[in-house]
C-alpha cells in the first residue's frame, strides 16, 4: 500500500480500569502525541475525570502538539452486577474487604461489556490501530472484525512475559512436590528458581483467563511493551523470537513526564502537598531516604503496618512511607507503634494516600526503594538509579523480583515467600524490614549495587533520547503503522 504524506497517525488506546494501567497509558498517549500522532484514550464516565486535568496540563505545556482526546464508553455498574460508581479497580481495593477477590473477578469479567460500544466506535472512527490492554482479550476479535490491528499492553515487562510463557508451556510447577518447593523455570534465560506459591494459581478463574488473554496475543498484531533493550536484553529476543510475532518497546515510560507539574499530576489524588514533599527532601543528605511505597493496589493489614513502622525506627534512616490504609474496622490508627510519629518527628515522613512518586524517586535526597515490584514502580526506580528492597504481594511481581535480585542485582529481597490473597497471610518480621533498609541505604558494601543501577539509570535515559533503541522502535512503529493506510 502506498502512504499518503498528509495522513496522520491516529491511535486509540484503551487501558484497564485500574492505576497501574491507566498511568502508563497516558504516558504512553503523551508520547505518541509528542511525534505528532493523533490519540484517543477510550474509558469510563468516572475515569475520564482521572485524565482530563494531566491532559490539560500536558496541553499547556505543549499547544503546538496533537490532541489527546478521550472517547467515553458507557459502565452501567449496577446493571453488571456491580456497586455503584464502581468503575476503577480502586474501588474496591482501597478497602481490605474480605469479597474483594471476587469483586476483582466480576469487575474484570464486566469490560466485556465494552465490545459492542468498541465496534461501533473502530468502525466509525477507523484509526490506524488500537492499543488494548492485555485484561480486554475480546477486543483483538473486535478489532480484526472492524479491519484495525490490535496491539496488545501488558504493561510489565519482557522478563515476566518471557518467564509466563514458559511455565504455560513447560508446567513445572505440576511436577513438585509442595507449594514451597523451588523449581528452575523451564527454557527461561538466567536458570530462575521460583515456587507454586509464588504465582498464580493455575485452577483458579484468574489463571484460565489468562489463558484467553494469550490466545488472543496470539492473534494480535504484536505487543507494545513498557520497557528498554538494553534493560533486559536476553529476554526482549527471547520474546521476539518465541512469544510474539512482533514486540516494540518504547520505554521506561515515565521518563515522558519532564516538569514538575506534569510529574505531580501524574495518577495523582488529593493527598499530600508535592512542594511540601520536595521541600523535606530538599532538608535531607544526598542517599540518605528510603522511599516505601506499595502501589495502587496493595493494602496491608495492621499487623503488618507495625512491623514496617518498628522497622523503619530500627533502621535509623529517614524514610517516606506511603501507607495505602484499609478501611472499615481496621481503619482505627493502630498500626503505628505508640508514640512512633514523636519519635520518628523529622526523619520519617508518613503519606496516608497517594504520594507523587516520580518526583520522590528523582530526588537526590532518595537513597532506596522498597517496593512491591509492580512493573511501573520497578521501571521508575531503574530510571531514578535507585538499589530496591524487593517485596512482592501478588501478580506477576515475583517474577519482576527475581529479575532485580538475580538477573539485574541491583536490589535485595526483603523475604516474602508468596502471594498473599488476604493481606496479612504472611507477615515480614521488623527485623527483616530494618536488615533490608539497612543493607539497601549502606554505601560501602552495596556500592557495586548502587554502581549497576546507575547505570542503568543512565542506559534507560539514552534508550528514549535521539536514536536510543526505544526511540527508534517508537519511531519505527510510527513508520510501520503509517504506511497501512492509502
Ligand atoms: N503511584 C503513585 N503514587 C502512589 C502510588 C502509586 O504515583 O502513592 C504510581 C506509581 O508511580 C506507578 C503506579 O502508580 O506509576 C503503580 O503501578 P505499579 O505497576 O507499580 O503497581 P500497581 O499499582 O499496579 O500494583
């Protein structure tokens, strides 16, 4: 087919309904708009309010680029059995609730309500192709009716697709013995080990649906993935080679957000003052703050919130902890240890909410992160250069965990075992949380760390600028997808 030179690109992204896919959805969106390509974000009533105002600032900012336009889709949540306003995953799991497993199912299952909507929206609309989040496995087959290639956003990244891919193949979890048994992944670069208990359950309903999710990968045009070559190089060829018929990688991501203000919106909810925030940092030494923080999702009980509390005290260092509290009945504050915030007046720095997190792990002041291992707070402390106390909870952040603590070596794991459904099914003692902080914030004997994350850090800015590999690939996908039209 030829290619029209006064044609612009149009793409329409639909991320899932839940922070940690919305983020770097838009991320995303800003940085297609920044080459001149015409994007649409489609989603929900509600979440178009989480949009609109880092849209208008990126605006702002930059009226000579494209548009970022939202295009909304009807959720009739009572009518899909769901509660009222029910829209983002957030609703349910800001609060500790015991039937928030099969809450997240039905959510899940309830976007398939959104295919009918997306045919008549491609159809009318016929961008040049619609990047669809990996939990809306139903819209390659909309998609490829309507003649639009499906792209696919897993939103974590290479090595944890890789690792999947394997054990869906191999199943070496059916062959050990016990839940806590190590095994080595099958074909996966690197000898892996991991246990039965550290990833999904493969009877569960979550685990069959992922099993759609990759058959329709397969039928997909390829996968957008959020990371940078030279971050995980083995297992970008391996995918390519073995997983997908084709794979770009356009990020880190965050890295698209440059000012303060854009970096500030970015997710953000009403929580805490960022110049405030800054402004702490701006009080303390070069490496000397841990930051904690669990993601979007994660919600831990009192229990466990104590013992992080006695062991940030013990450690000694100044800290930003990020506290997502449940609500309901374990919503009384008595997870902090008494008289902890006298103690810690100065040095430690609680956010009950959301914290702007960008902005946090770009500061000097920041010397560490303990985090949960969600992709895109893995990926933004690799671009922060900063060393991590790996801590899963659930997902796929135990394979992201191993690719830090053996492959990259840049963090250390704090000790959890495994997937916690109920968040207080396994409790981190405060001594492991104070010898984690400790042996992450040392300089001395984690300098080699702290040297590789550097690096890395550096790897992952050159990998966006000007003829950087994620650069190209954006660019190339641009070209590729430029040219499907007359
Ligand atoms: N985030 C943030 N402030 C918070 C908590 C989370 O800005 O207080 C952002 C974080 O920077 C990341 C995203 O939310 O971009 C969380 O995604 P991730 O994949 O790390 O974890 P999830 O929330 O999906 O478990």
């Amino acid at each position: 087919m030829s290619r029209n030179p006064h044609h612009k690109l149009h793409v329409m992204f639909f991320p899932y309904m839940a922070y940690g896919h919305m983020i770097p959805t838009l991320d995303m969106a800003k940085l297609f708009s920044s080459k001149g390509v015409k994007s649409t974000i489609i989603t929900t009533p509600l979440n178009s309010k989480i949009f609109q105002k880092p849209i208008d600032v990126f605006k702002n900012q930059n009226p000579s680029l494209e548009i970022i336009d939202i295009h909304i889709f009807e959720f009739p949540c009572v009518q899909l059995g769901l509660p009222e306003g029910c829209e983002n995953v957030d609703f349910f799991t800001s609060s500790n609730n015991p039937g928030r497993e099969n809450i997240a199912f039905r959510f899940l299952s309830s976007t398939r309500f959104f295919k009918d909507q997306l045919e008549k929206l491609l159809e009318t609309t016929r961008p040049d192709c619609l990047i669809a989040d990996m939990f809306f496995p139903w819209s390659t087959q909309v998609a490829e009716k309507c003649h639009v290639p499906r792209l696919v956003f897993h939103g974590t990244g290479y090595f944890s697709l890789c690792a999947n891919y394997c054990m869906k193949v191999h199943k070496p979890q059916n062959k050990v013995a016990s839940s806590s048994e190590p095994f080595v992944i099958p074909d996966l670069p690197g000898d892996i080990e991991i246990t039965r208990e550290q990833i999904i359950n493969s009877e569960s309903e979550m685990a069959k649906f992922l099993l759609d999710v990759r058959e329709s990968e397969t039928k997909s045009t390829g996968v957008i993935v959020n990371s940078f070559y030279e971050l995980e190089p083995e297992y970008a060829d391996f995918f390519k080679r073995f997983v997908a018929k084709r794979a770009w990688q356009i990020g880190p991501l965050s890295i698209t957000n440059r000012g303060f203000e854009e970096k500030a919106e970015r997710g953000k909810k009403a929580s805490v003052d960022e110049s405030e925030c800054i402004k702490w940092l701006d009080s303390k030494e070069k490496d000397s703050v841990i930051y904690i923080s669990f993601g979007s999702v994660a919600c831990f009980k009192n229990k466990q919130l104590v013992e992080i509390a006695a062991g940030l005290e013990a450690s000694g260092a100044s800290f930003i902890w990020v506290v997502r509290k449940s609500t309901g009945d374990d919503d009384k504050e008595e997870w902090l240890p008494e008289g902890f915030e006298e103690r810690v007046k100065g040095r430690g720095m609680i956010i009950r909410g959301w914290a702007p997190q960008v902005l946090i792990l770009e500061h000097q002041a920041t010397g560490g992160f303990v985090t949960h291992c969600g992709w895109n707070s893995l990926l933004e402390g690799v671009s922060a250069g900063l060393p991590m106390v790996t801590w899963p909870i659930g997902a796929e952040q135990f394979y992201n965990e191993k690719l830090v603590t053996q492959v990259l070596r840049t963090g250390v794991s704090v000790g959890a075992t495994k997937h916690v459904k109920n968040m207080g099914d396994e409790i981190i003692s405060r001594e492991k949380v104070e010898k984690a902080v400790r042996e992450v914030l040392a300089w001395e004997e984690a300098e080699e760390r702290r040297i590789r994350i550097k690096k890395l850090a550096e790897m992952a800015k050159a990998a966006v600028a000007e003829g950087g590999s994620s650069f190209n690939d954006l660019n190339n996908f641009i070209h590729e997808f430029s040219s499907f039209r007359e």
